[in-house]
C-alpha cells in the first residue's frame, strides 16, 4: 500500500463522508476499520430474527435539509416521508384516552422547549434543572429525553442539548439506515479488521500504527467514538490531536440500546402507530416500544441512559425479560406465545462504541464548540460528537467528515 494523502480511521458515517469528499477532490486515501463490517452506529441485520432491522440508527432526522437523502434516493433506499398524525400512544393502566394522549404531548412540547429556552439564554446547566414540576408524566417525559440524548437529564447540559438545530422532520429508513451507509461505502478503498493503535505527527505528516504495520500519510482523520477516543485504544503522540482528546473528558457518549422482537401477528392496540410507552409504575419506569408493520410484524424496545446501561450489563437475557415483563403488563400473558424471535444489541458493550450518541455534560457546552472549530492539524477529527448543530446524528457524522477533508485540502495542500 502506497502512502496515500490522508488515512481515515473508521467506517461509519463520518469515515464514508471523509472517504466520498476525498474521492470527489482526487485525493488518494484509505479506510481504516477495526470491525468486520462498514456503519458504526449504522447497522442493518437480522441478529438471527426472520427480518432485518436497524441495530442502530433509523431515522433520517432533520429530513428537509439532511444530505443523506440525497444518496437515499440515488441508491433506490425507501424511506417513509408522510406527514404522521396521532402515532404515538401511551399505555399506564391502560392505553391512554385521546384527550390524556393530547396532554401528554402538551407536556413533552412544553418541556422541550423550556430545555431549548434554556440553551437560548446561555444556561449551561443539566437538563433536569428546567424539567417542568412533577406530573403523571414525569417518568415518560424522563425516558423519552433518555432516548433522545442518550443519557440522563442530570448529565446532559441544556445548552449543548440546545445546539441541536431540529426542523422536526423525522423519516424512517425503512430498507435500513445501515444498509444505506453501507451502500454508500460500496468502492471506496476499505480495509476491515484492521484496529488502528496509535497515530502520531511527524515532520511531514502523521504515522498510524495497525496491527499488521505502519501507515505513512499527510494527514489522518479519527472517527471512532467520543467514549472509545477517550478509552485510550488508540495513542496519540504529543501534539494538538492528543491535547484535544484529554480536553473532551466531559464530552461523553451515552447509553441506548434495543430490544427486538418478530410476532405472528401486530396487535390491534399497536396498528397504526409508530410508538406506544409503557409505563408499569416499578422500578424500570417506562419503557418505549417501536411498531413495524413493514414486513414481517415486529416491535422494538428502546431504552437510554442508566436503564439502558444496567439492562445491557445484566445481559441479553435480562433485556429480553425486562420489555417482555412490560408487554404483558400492557396485553396480558397470552402476547409471549405471539412471539417468534427476539435479538439485543449491545452498543455499550461493544469495544468499538462503547455507548450510543454523545452530549456535553453541564457546564460544557461552550467546551464542545470550542473542541469542535479546534485546528489539530495534520491529525483531524470527525463524527457525530463533531457536529455542531447535528451532534448524535448520523448525517452529522456524514457532514463533519466531509467538513474535515474541505480543511484539510485547502489548508494542508492535499
């Protein structure tokens, strides 16, 4: 292998972006990946079930201006852009009325937007400082911020939560996010298990060191995860790169993992909707539940945060139990003998992810701006935590890769 201009450390959405750009400008580079496959947190596959789903992310947020429907559409990928009226339900005691189901929604509107108010006013304070007073939807409002972030309200800085630039167009993938991502990969120079352990500047370049030896390029671009960069899995010699990553200690993924399970048949409760929360009053609180009707029928548990990180250490078969205990609850025993399959993911298990999606912690909102328009030189960084308005996104990490290699042409001459 020839020393090409730049290294790419990553598959995932932030890789494909970085290696697409430098195939557009004409500049000879390279992949690098550690897992046996393209995606990251972009994964599409069965798990053993009789469909395949999206292990990781689904939806093409921010719709009317993400640049990865454009390749959607190139590639012949599906995708569901209908306007969505009354999709959500919500069972505690039984499925909720259409007037509670409104409340409901009222309340979550409300809180959002006092997290956003929040961010406006420069307040760099946790999330769980603006939650509105308690109410009976407390817990549900909490479990679905823990899915939108990845982690706990305490933890999450309401002003960096803020930067996220919504436009509340949301469309599901419904051929598979990773599937997309890994259609997009399709040519580029890749090159699977192959984990890179080091990466260091040189007088004229940079040196990434891999198992089976060392590359040679004029500049490298590191896409692993927040959590993994900070993991210490690859070392990065002194310099601008290693300084930035001691500096994101408090820049940290969070947890979300998944639950799937194909049925025999969608029961009547679930037709229709696109998500339904059961809250069973124990301890796990509430729990959300995704509806698929394209295809062979499945529902998908979704959990973030803390509940997310002690359910996956516990394991495969404690997550099974835990959405299983919260779907009898809602349609009685006689559900367990609709399902045909169940598979879990693992995220924040995995060595390669360690977690979901990252957010600034309070009090370093302004922290993550300042890491993100950071010059590193020869060793740049890209991915969805380098994303200013689309951070936890994986066209965020698209974007940020592409962002990456426009600088480093126009300022390293590549």
């Amino acid at each position: 292998m020839s020393d090409p201009d730049i290294i790419i450390i990553g598959a995932g959405a932030a890789g494909i972006g970085a290696g697409l750009d430098c195939a557009a400008r004409g500049l000879s580079f390279v992949i690098l990946e550690g897992a046996d496959r393209v995606g990251g947190r972009a994964y599409t596959a069965s798990g053993g079930l009789e469909r395949t789903w999206d292990w990781g992310c689904h939806w093409l947020h921010c719709a009317t201006e993400n640049p990865l429907v454009a390749h959607a559409d190139r590639l012949g990928a599906r995708y569901d852009s209908a306007p969505r009226e009354d999709y959500v339900s919500y069972w505690k005691d039984g499925f909720a009325s259409g007037q509670s189901a409104a409340e409901a929604e009222a309340s979550f509107d409300h809180f959002f937007d006092t997290i956003y108010d929040a961010g406006k006013a420069g307040q760099d304070i946790a999330v769980s400082d603006v939650m509105p007073p308690p109410d009976q939807w407390r817990p549900t409002m909490r479990m679905i911020f823990q899915l939108l972030s990845g982690d706990d309200p305490e933890v999450v800085s309401a002003a960096g939560y803020s930067d996220y630039a919504d436009v509340d167009a949301d469309w599901p993938v419904l051929t598979g996010y990773g599937a997309l991502i890994a259609a997009m990969a399709q040519g580029l120079p890749i090159h699977l298990g192959t984990p890179v352990r080091a990466v260091r500047h040189t007088a004229n370049g940079v040196e990434v060191d891999t198992d089976t030896g060392t590359l040679r390029a004029k500049a490298a671009i590191v896409t692993v995860s927040a959590n993994v960069l900070q993991s210490g899995a690859i070392a990065f010699g002194p310099g601008p790169a290693a300084d930035l990553v001691a500096d994101m200690e408090t820049i940290t993924c969070g947890s979300y993992e998944k639950v799937a399970f194909t049925l025999t048949d969608m029961p009547a409760e679930f037709q229709g909707k696109l998500f339904t929360s059961i809250d069973t009053g124990n301890d796990a609180g509430p729990l959300n539940f995704q509806i698929v009707e394209d295809g062979a029928p499945m529902v998908i548990n979704h959990i973030g945060g803390t509940p997310a990180r002690e359910v996956s250490a516990a394991g495969p078969e404690a997550m099974i139990d835990l959405a299983t205990q919260h779907l009898v609850a809602a349609f009685g025993a006689e559900f367990t003998k609709m399902i045909t399959g169940t598979a879990t993911t693992s995220w924040t298990e995995d060595p390669l992810i360690l977690g979901s999606y990252s957010h600034a912690q309070p009090g370093s909102a302004q922290l993550r701006r300042d890491i993100i328009a950071r010059d590193t030189g020869r060793v740049g960084f890209a991915g969805e935590a380098f994303s200013l308005k689309w951070q936890a996104t994986a066209h965020g990490a698209y974007q940020s890769g592409r962002d990456v290699v426009a600088r480093m042409a126009g300022t390293l001459s590549l």
